[in-house]
C-alpha cells in the first residue's frame, strides 16, 4: 500500500490510551449493573405479606431486567470493537515496520470486521449476543447492509 504513513510510537501511544479507556468503561459496566441490581431490589411491588426468600419483584424490576436483557449485547460489542481495533492496530503497524505492506492491509481489513459477541445463555453462537429483538420474543435481526456495523468497521 503506497502512501502509508505511519509512526508506530503514535500507534503505540493511541492504543494505550484507548486500552485505558476501555478498562474504565468495563468499570463503569460492571458499577452500573450493580446500580441496576440494587435498583430492582429497592423497587418493590405493591402486595400484601408474602413469605419465601426474598420480596416479589413488581414492574419496575421487570423493566429493569428487560433494559438490561436488551442492552447487554450492544455494551458487549462496544467492548469488542474497540479490542479488536487496538489489537488490529498494533498487528497491522507491526506488519507495517516488518515491510509487509499485503499482510498490514489484511490485517487491517480484518480488524475492521465487526466482531461477534456471544454473550453466555442468550440465542444461538455467532450472533451479536443473542439479546432479544425490540419485541422481546427472538433474536434480533442481523445488522443490514450499510447499517451500524459496517458503518462502525469504515470509520475503524
């Protein structure tokens, strides 16, 4: 590929500072389901006496759970994308450095693809974590022609 440009310590600067802030979203993830959690724990139900383990959930821990059904696929791609870019990066500089210019366009190409994500107990393998549709009832469509993902992968 003529016309490459690149300055590995740059690759090498952005990467790590994209790998910080991929390590502070996972925090954040990880924060706000427990926010959700004690969330649909505090909601409560309007019910009389109820014996048992624990509370009744009402709607509002429904919704919760729902919000979180249908958002875990979407924070799980985010996560993925930006891993497989950083690592794409510093796979297709270090073909750059090395003079194979054919193995850093595949490389990059290849990171440009957009990942798949199969989160554990939702919809079958290969999918982008199998969260429900707007629905609720089956997968979601896979993405359409020109749509987020390959938007996403031109941008990356």
């Amino acid at each position: 590929m003529p016309g490459w440009d690149i300055t590995p310590s740059g690759v090498s600067s952005v990467t790590a500072l994209v790998e910080t802030a991929i390590e502070g979203v996972e925090e954040d993830l990880t924060a706000c389901g427990k926010a959700v959690e004690n969330a649909a724990a505090s909601a409560g139900t309007i019910s009389g006496a109820y014996c048992g383990e624990g509370p009744p959930t009402g709607a509002i821990a429904l919704a919760l759970a729902q919000f979180v059904e249908g958002t875990a696929g979407d924070a799980a791609f985010i996560g993925a994308r930006a891993v497989k870019s950083v690592n794409g990066a510093r796979e297709a500089t270090a073909a750059y450095v090395g003079g194979d210019l054919g193995m850093a366009a595949e490389l990059q190409r290849a990171a440009a693809r957009a990942p798949v994500v199969d989160l554990p107990g939702q919809g079958a393998p290969g999918g982008r974590g199998g969260a429900a549709g707007r629905d609720g009832k089956g997968p979601r469509p896979a993405p359409r022609e020109g749509g987020r993902d390959q938007r996403a992968a031109q941008l990356i």
